[in-house]
C-alpha cells in the first residue's frame, strides 16, 4: 500500500515525476506535448515556476518552484494529472483507440468508479522530492536532459537535440517557444 506524502514547504523547488498506466506511451500517441506546455502556462499563472523538464512518450519529469503564493505541490500535481487524462481520453476517443480506451477503463479500481472514475489515464502515485541543496537540482537538471537518450530511450541522435524539454535554454540560453521558462538561479526571484 503507498502511503501519500504530503508537501507543504514554500519557496522551494520540486523534482516531480508523473507516469501513464502501464508505462503506455500514453503522451506520444496522442501528440499531447501541447496540452503539457498549456498546464505549464496555467501554472505560471498561478505563481509557479518551470524550472526545467523533459515529456516521455510515457511519463513527465519537471522541476516547480513553489512561491509563498502557490498552492501545495500534492494539489498542482492532482489536479494537473485530473486535467490531463480527461484530455488524453477525449484525443483517444477522437483516434478511435477503443482497444486502449477499454484497457484504461478496465483498470480503475471498483472504489473509483463508485466515483464516477472511468478511465485509469496515470499511475496513482507521484514522485515529489524536495530540491533541498543546488547539487541535488543540478543532479536533477541533468538526469530529466539526458533521459530522452538514456537506457532504452534513444529519442534523438543528441540530448540537446529533444524538443520536449528545457535543454537549450540550459544549455544555449535559449528561452521555450511554448512556456516562460526559470532559470533555477532566478527562482523564487521574480515579483510575484
């Protein structure tokens, strides 16, 4: 049984890591690195701070920071994924995927769906560390830009060559196309 840790600390940055059911490539297939830049955007505006990330065809590392105005990092999350398998679901029914569709629906637990829960779009759990030293996030930094070619992931020729990610803005200085980008040096920095 997993036990939800809740996190309640401000002005800090969190390493958060969100998985599809079963490791599907859940994002890939429906081309969904939109809908994560828009969840970005709306964070922004909610006074959190894209530090860094990097979107898997099946998973979503990302570095937040969390200003004395922000909301606690459980909630971010929840509500994010909430958000977001809605979307996946309605681009599934759009492709026609109903194979994918009835596994996703089979998956929910008879608990959920005496909530109403129809599809199981992500994993239950969440992994969220606290940034508590510059070692630990520059460590961080580095494992969610390399991951795109690490292992079994061999999404692109060159780590600074993978769109969905923050790399070139770390390493060339150039900012998103599709968010406001932090540098992790300026988090926490900025009026809010």
């Amino acid at each position: 049984m997993s036990v939800k840790k809740l996190h309640s600390e401000i002005n800090t940055t969190y390493f958060c890591t969100f998985t599809c059911h079963n490791w599907i490539s859940l994002f890939e297939i429906t081309n969904f690195y939109d809908e994560v830049y828009k969840w970005f955007n709306i964070l922004i505006t909610k006074n959190v701070q894209i530090i860094g990330f990097v979107i898997m065809p099946n998973h979503l590392h990302c570095l937040l920071h969390l200003n004395d105005k922000s909301t606690s990092i459980n909630k971010i999350i929840g509500t994010g994924k909430r958000f977001m398998a809605y979307e996946i679901v309605r681009r599934l029914k759009a492709m026609h995927k109903k194979q994918l569709l009835k596994e996703l629906s089979e998956a929910v637990l008879p608990s959920e769906k005496a909530r109403n829960k129809k599809h199981q779009v992500f994993q239950p759990s969440v992994d969220i560390k606290e940034c508590y030293s510059e070692n630990f996030l520059l460590q961080k930094l580095d494992y969610i830009h390399h991951n795109p070619v690490k292992g079994k992931w061999q999404l692109a020729t060159a780590y600074t060559e993978y769109p969905y990610s923050s790399v070139c803005f770390y390493e060339y200085g150039k900012q998103h196309s599709s968010i406001q980008l932090t540098h992790y040096l300026d988090a926490g920095m900025q009026e809010v």
